[in-house]
C-alpha cells in the first residue's frame, strides 16, 4: 500500500540532491575567488550603505546578510549584466551561483529585494570605498600602480529619452518641466547626447585609467557622454605615479594636458593629431611615433572589450548619474575581479 510523502521528506531529498551536486560541482572562477579575496573587509562600507541590515538583526525577520547580497551584485555582473529578475532566478536556481552565494534551492532574495538593495547602493555613495577596498587586496597580491599607465574613455548607451518640443525648450532654459511624479521617475535629465565620428549616442562615458602591466583600472570617473576626455583627465591621472608614462589616443593631445604631466614629473605618452597643411617630413615623425605609442596604448581597448563582450555590460539600464556610477564601478571591480583569476592562474 502506496502512502502520502510529506513535504518536509520532500524537501529533505531534495535538500539532499543538492547537497551533493553542490561537492561534485567542479570550481570555477567564483570559486576562485573565494581563496583569493577577504570577503568580510566589504562588511563595514555595505553596512553604511544598507544600515537596516544591522537594524533587523535586533527585531522580527533579520534582513539577508550584506555580503550575500553583495556577491549576488556581483554575480550579476559576471553572468552578463543581469536585470534584477533574471538576477532572482540565478540565485535560486543555479548550484554554482546557489555555492558561491549561499543561498539554498528555491529559496534567496526576490527581485524587489535586489532592487532595494541595488538602489540604496547607488545613494549610499560607497561605491568608490568598496572599489578601493579590492584595489588595496590586489595591492597585497602583488598588482600596485608601479609603471606606466593608460587613460581612456568609452561611451555607454542608456534608453533614449523623448521630450515633446516645449519641453525641450524648458530643458534647454534649465527648467524641468512638470511631469505626473510618476513620470519624471523615469526621465534622465543627467544623460546627454555626443557624436563619436558620424554616429550619435545618449547616455553616459566612462573615464578609466589603466595599467600598462596587468590591465587593471585603478581610477575611473563617470560623466555624462557630452563632457570632453581631457575635461576630466587631470582628475584620472592623479595615481600615475612621478617618472611613470601616460599613454593616450589623439583625443588627449592638448598642450596644456602634457605641459600638467610634464610639470607633475610623468611623460607624456599622447599620441598627436595632424595639423592643416602638415609637411611631408613631420607628417612622417608623427605617423612613426604614434604607431610606437599605440603598441602600448591599445592594452586599453582590452579592458573596455572585456566589459562590454565579455561581461555583456554594454548598455545601461539605470536613471541618473549616480545610479550610472554606481553600475560602472561595479562593473569595473567585477572586471577586477575576473582579471585576478586570469592573473593567478597564468601565473602559476
């Protein structure tokens, strides 16, 4: 005679499946990670970010531990800039994710949750302290600033915005106009539009200096996309260490930014524009040095392809600027975060 199995044996089973899956599960790059990063030195600045954490572990339901919900940020950058639904099922539903998160089968943070989280992140303005929080772990493993360096920006796409014609010419005043509140939560008055040969583009740019040694970013800026490469360069340039070179496409080639670096102990390593009317002669120095410069330069384009290829981080989905700074330090640190792994194990 058959009998009624119980939910409580069925979920044992089950509990018991996946506990088994779980220690046969091959490691990969997260796994990786737990062996090469101090997860708990993240603690303090998430708390800052998300004091009701702290808050419910004294009353009712406690919240879910900050540095799950961190390494669930992380995790959806890694798998390819995840939206905060696609997020839920990963954390639910994926053994790798479900052991590197700690979460159970079935069972994490909803959607909603990841979304409260995500945006208090972004208001909280921690951002950069959680940035440099890896920047000092990576210091311990041997990866510093200590040479050269690459500077560079790359435009970031968000949903475009439409404005009927009378609001345009209140926005072009400096006025806002008065939207239902529901309304104006969806309106990005901070992205702006740019040209980039003979495309145009709405949204934001990333401003990034990076290693020539490992391709490792250690200082980045996020503007809206109008704003000019060297109105923000002086700001990136302030890690290269003195006697170190500074590598930049023609888009940098300003007298003034290599008369700063020049003043700062750096050499400048910018690559020049060409003049009306050039002579044949110096046509031809220019076209050779600015091949020997590109040899280096070009590195950068590795970390930008890897971000937006590799990672799947080529759009933004947020609204404002610092929700953007938020989402593109983020990825830089990911992107930091699968570098070491890369580093470790070519190293070994």
């Amino acid at each position: 005679m058959s009998r009624t199995i119980e939910s409580r044996e069925t979920d044992a089973f089950a509990d018991e499946l996946v506990s088994r899956a779980l220690v046969n599960l091959p490691d990969g790059p997260l796994e990786k990670l737990d062996q090469l990063i101090d997860w708990e030195a993240f603690r303090e600045p998430l708390l800052r970010a998300w004091p009701w954490a702290a808050a419910d572990a004294h009353r009712g339901r406690p919240s879910w531990d900050v540095l799950l919900m961190w390494q669930l940020l992380i995790v959806g950058k890694h798998y390819g800039n995840l939206s905060d639904e696609k997020l839920e099922e990963f954390g639910k539903g994926t053994l790798r994710v479900i052991r590197f998160v700690g979460t159970r089968l079935g069972f994490g943070p909803d959607a909603k949750t990841i979304h409260k989280y995500r945006s208090a992140l972004a208001e909280s303005g921690v951002m950069d302290e959680l940035f440099a929080v890896l920047t000092d772990q990576l210091a311990t493993h041997g990866y510093e600033l200590q040479e050269g360096a690459m500077i560079d920006g790359s435009l970031v796409r968000v949903p475009q915005q439409r404005f009927t014609k009378d609001e345009q010419e209140q926005l072009a005043a400096g006025e806002v106009p008065v939207w239902h509140p529901a309304k104006q939560r969806q309106k990005d008055l901070e992205a702006r539009w740019t040209k980039k040969g003979t495309k145009s583009y709405y949204g934001y740019k990333r401003h990034a200096l990076v290693s020539t040694a490992h391709q490792l970013i250690y200082e980045s800026a996020v503007t809206p996309a109008h704003v000019h490469d060297i109105q923000r360069a002086k700001t990136v340039l302030e890690k290269v260490p003195k006697h170190g070179a500074v590598y930049g496409d023609r888009g940098y080639d300003s007298a003034a930014l290599r008369a700063h670096l020049k003043q700062t102990g750096r050499e400048p390593m910018i690559a020049f524009r060409a003049p009306r009317r050039e002579p044949e002669g110096i046509k031809l120095l220019r076209l050779t040095a600015n091949k020997t410069i590109a040899k280096t330069r070009a590195r950068v384009e590795y970390v930008f392809g890897t971000i937006q290829h590799d990672m799947g981080c080529v759009c933004h989905r947020g609204i404002g600027l610092a929700r953007a700074h938020s989402e593109l330090v983020l990825e830089h640190l990911v992107y930091h975060l699968r570098r070491l792994v890369f580093l470790k194990r070519d190293s070994s």
